[in-house]
C-alpha cells in the first residue's frame, strides 16, 4: 500500500494509513505493507508551513502497490504531473485509489473522480464543486465507496476510511480489533452525517456514549427506543434528536447496522451455527440476517462465513 503525499501535507492525514494500516496484524503477520513516497523524497513542508515532514520513498515505491492513499493536502494548483500520472496508470491498471479529506482535490485533478460520487473535508466543499462541478460531491457523509476508488472527509473520518478498507480485506472481526488498538468508535458506516453543525450535543456538553456502549452488550435482546432513553434517562423524543446528532442516524438505525456487525464478527470468528448467531446478533431469524447481511456485502451468511473462514480459497484484496 503506498501513502502518496501531495506537498503542502497536511500531518495528521498523513499518519493515519501508517497508524492504523501499517501496524495491523493478521493471523501473526503484517496486514499491509505500507509505503510512504512523494514525487520528490526528502523532507515535505506541511500545509501549516512551519514543519517539515521526512518522506523516505519516491513515487517508484508505489510501482506495486495494490492501493494507493492520497492525504490531505493545501495544494490545489500545479500538483506535480508525476503524481497525476501515477494515480491514472494505477487507475487504468484497476489498482485501488483512495482519498483521505482534501486528498479528493489531487483524485480530481487527476480526472479520476469525474462523474463519480465522492466526499471532501466539508469545510472545503464549496471550493471543491466550484472546481470540479462534474464531480458527483457528497459533502455530508464520512466516506464513500465507489468500488475502485474510496474517499473520505476530513480528519478522524480518514480513520473510519482506513477501518473500512480493513473490513473489506480481512474482516469484521479485524476491523473492530483495529478499531479498539487506535482506541476509535466501532466501524462507522460511510453514510454516517460528518459533524458540521453540532460537533457536541446541546444539552450541556453531555453525550450518548454510555448509552451505546450498554446497547452494544445487549445487542441479542429485543431493545426498542423507549429502552434506550429510559437508561439515558430522557424522553424518547430528546434521544432521537440526540442520537443523530452524534450520530447521524436513528437509534433504530444505529441498532441494526452494530448487529449486523456483530453477526459478521461471529460468522468470521466462531462456528456457531446460522440460527445461533441470528439470535446472538439480534436478527432474531435466519431470514432477516440473511437478508440484511446480503444486502450489506452481497453474501448470504454460509458464503460470507467460507470467505473469511477459508481465506485461501476466496481471499478479498488485501491493498
């Protein structure tokens, strides 16, 4: 996986791969080979111009790469030509492109974003469509997977980025232990609103966290909204408008995608069967876990289960 780096960087984007990707172990080896290059090695200046970072590799380091990574970045006009070379070769050849917040401007100078669905930091939104109108932009979101190529908005939403790209290469059982070693919230759904009004919830700075933490221990039992807000202790009302400010879903929607989740997990991790882990997850049946796995990765449980439990017969990507 080679991190390619678009001088002024932008520091905390251009950790995130290495932290959360470079450092994953799977089944006792490396998940990633990760590689951070810049068209011309050395030392980088940041987007904030009063540090210089060290990028050891050129762009010759990404020559293999199954995935590229494209951080953030100040520059908009006069990105080096070597690198938009190299990310519509990797593009041509099929290889994945991803973007992490104003990564998306050097996918899109590329050319590689037109008529696609695609996010940015929201703060840079405006800019961004007025640069790239042909660009199907979807300011609101975390993430967006379009298949070969990922981007996502700014900051913290890299990470829920990078834990997706581990979900679909090693698993939900992976990506929640990834989740847990960067101390982050449990994988996100890419849907998931960014926060741009209310990055704290109103009432005095208090939050739902303990609330879905204790949701997440009783995923198996038949929780409703009143539940939630009588151990919140408020009024239903006050936590549905809480919970999608924190959020950016419903409780009954935030509900649905953990269990989900959480059946993945048992399916990749234990052999317990079908029935079983409908009930464990909170699926209740058979069907209805066959029909929202299916519609999550487009596998019903016993095909999903001989993926991840056999990968060398059906290994997904691994970048």
């Amino acid at each position: 996986m080679a991190v390619v780096a678009v001088p002024p960087v932008t520091v905390f984007d251009l950790t995130i791969p290495e932290l959360v990707l470079g450092e994953l172990t799977v089944r006792g080896r490396p998940g990633y080979d990760v590689r951070v290059c810049t068209a011309e090695p050395g030392q980088a200046v940041t987007a904030g111009g009063s540090l210089r970072v060290g990028v050891p590799y050129g762009l010759e380091a990404a020559a293999d790469a199954g995935t590229l990574v494209v951080t953030g970045t100040a520059a908009r006009d006069g990105i080096d030509p070597r690198v938009l070379d190299l990310l519509r070769t990797a593009h041509a050849a099929g290889r994945r492109i991803v973007s992490i917040c104003t990564g998306a401007f050097v996918l899109a100078e590329a050319g590689l974003l037109d008529g696609r669905p695609a996010t940015t930091y929201w703060a840079k939104s405006e800019e961004f469509r007025a640069r790239y109108p042909e660009v199907e932009l979807r300011p609101g979101v975390l993430y967006v997977d379009d298949g070969q190529i990922l981007t996502s908005a700014g900051l913290s939403a890299g990470i829920d980025l990078c834990l997706h790209l581990i979900r679909n290469d090693h698993g939900a059982a992976t990506a929640n232990s990834a989740a847990r070693h960067v101390v982050a919230a449990p994988v996100r759904p890419g849907g998931q609103a960014q926060f741009i009004d209310s990055p704290l919830p109103p009432e005095n700075g208090t939050s739902l966290a303990a609330t879905r933490a204790w949701a997440l221990t009783r995923l198996d039992e038949p929780l409703t909204r009143a539940d939630l807000a009588a151990h919140a202790r408020t009024s239903v009302r006050t936590l549905t408008r809480r919970f999608h400010a924190e959020t950016g879903l419903s409780p009954l929607q935030w509900l649905l995608h953990q269990r989900v989740n959480r059946a993945q997990e048992l399916l990749e991790t234990t052999d317990l069967p079908v029935p079983h882990v409908a009930r464990l997850s909170g699926l209740s049946t058979p069907d209805s876990l066959r029909h929202h796995l299916t519609r999550r990765t487009g596998l019903p449980p016993t095909a999903y289960r001989e993926i991840w439990q056999h990968p060398r017969t059906a290994a997904p990507q691994s970048g």
